[in-house]
C-alpha cells in the first residue's frame, strides 16, 4: 500500500467529512421543514427492508471469516432468522435466534 503524508490524509479526511455532511444536509437542510409528498413518503418506508439484506447477504454467502467459503452453519443461522422473523414478526427476537443458533453451531464444530 502507498504511504502516505500526512498533509495528504488529513485533507483526505476533512474533504470526506464535509463530502459526508452535505449528503446528509441536502436532504435534511433542504427538505427539514417541508412535508414530503405521500409517494416519497411510502417508497422511503422500503428503505430499511432493502438496505438490511443488501448488508447481510455477502456476509452469509462470502463469509470473511473463512476467505469467502460456504458455511453451512451461517447459512442455517440466516434461514433461523428469517422463519422466526416471519413467524414472530418481531426483529429482535429474529436476530437472538439467529444469533443463538449460529453460536450454538460454532460451538459445535469447535468440540
């Protein structure tokens, strides 16, 4: 990896801190004090429900933690998570299954 001065990484720094803040104010500082329209309204709702698989997916199908190869029990603790999700409906308890389940499993496969 390139070094790098120190003059270079903190202007790197600063420059993605304001790049960072006038993401965030373009929608809050322009739109903040007005009501959005009943469409924009509804599609931001779906907002979560794509970001969360989008983050969670690569982690179950290319786990880092063994260079990208298929875990079986990573995979189990997905699908645990997913049928208690839809069966409780209940986010927090959907994630403690998973959780459990794939502690379980490591715990397992290290005896």
């Amino acid at each position: 990896m390139a070094e790098l001065s120190s003059g270079t990484l903190w202007f790197t720094i600063a420059a993605l801190g304001l790049g960072t803040y006038l993401i965030r104010f373009s929608f809050l500082g322009f739109l903040g004090g007005r009501t959005l329209p009943p469409l924009a309204l509804r599609l931001l709702r779906y907002v979560p429900v794509a970001v969360f698989p989008a983050l969670v997916a690569p982690q179950v199908l290319w786990p880092a933690a063994t260079g990208g190869e298929f875990d079986a029990p990573r995979l189990l603790a997905a699908l645990c998570t997913l049928l208690v999700g839809l069966w409780r409906r209940n986010v927090l308890l959907a994630l403690g299954a998973g959780l459990g389940l794939l502690l379980v499993l490591e715990l397992l496969r290290g005896l």
